[in-house]
C-alpha cells in the first residue's frame, strides 16, 4: 500500500533575468574596480560572470545597476567556472 504524501513546494525567490547587463564590483575596500556581467539577479542575491578570480567566502561590494549609487555589499556562495553565485548581505 502506497502513502501519499503531501509535498511541500519550495517557494523561490523571484529572479529577474539581466541579460549580462555590466556592473562592477570593488575589492581592498574600493581600491579594485572588478568588472562582471549580471545574469540574473533576486532579492537575496545575484548571478554574476568575471574573469576575475573570486574564491568562495570572499566578501566584496557591487553595484548591481551601475546608474544607482546603491552598492551592496555580498559573499560568493557558489562559482562554477567563470560564473559566481553571490548572497547580498545586510
């Protein structure tokens, strides 16, 4: 006898996807200016691509849209290659 269960869908984030859109990111508190492409982008973090090497765990600040004097500060999460994951931190 088979038990069904009830499955718990995992809600995600909402992404938007940017479609490589240019951005930057700083390192040794603004002294580098790193550029990258932003593939998609959440509320919790982004997708980026650099040729910059990043190692997980490292914390740098990015200007997500680079017209907005917004700059959020993040930590790599994940890299694949030359593509990253980041979280934005508070």
């Amino acid at each position: 006898m088979a038990v069904d269960e009830l499955r718990t869908k995992t809600q995600r984030e909402p992404r938007r996807e940017m479609n490589k859109r240019p951005a930057w990111f700083t390192r040794d508190d603004g002294i580098t200016r790193v550029e990258c492409f932003v593939l998609d982008v959440s509320p919790g973090g982004a997708k980026i691509m650099t040729d910059a090497a990043i190692d997980v765990r490292d914390n740098f600040v990015m200007a997500v849209m680079p017209e907005r004097p917004k700059r959020q500060s993040c930590e790599v999460v994940w890299r694949r290659g030359r593509t990253y994951g980041v979280k934005f931190l508070s």
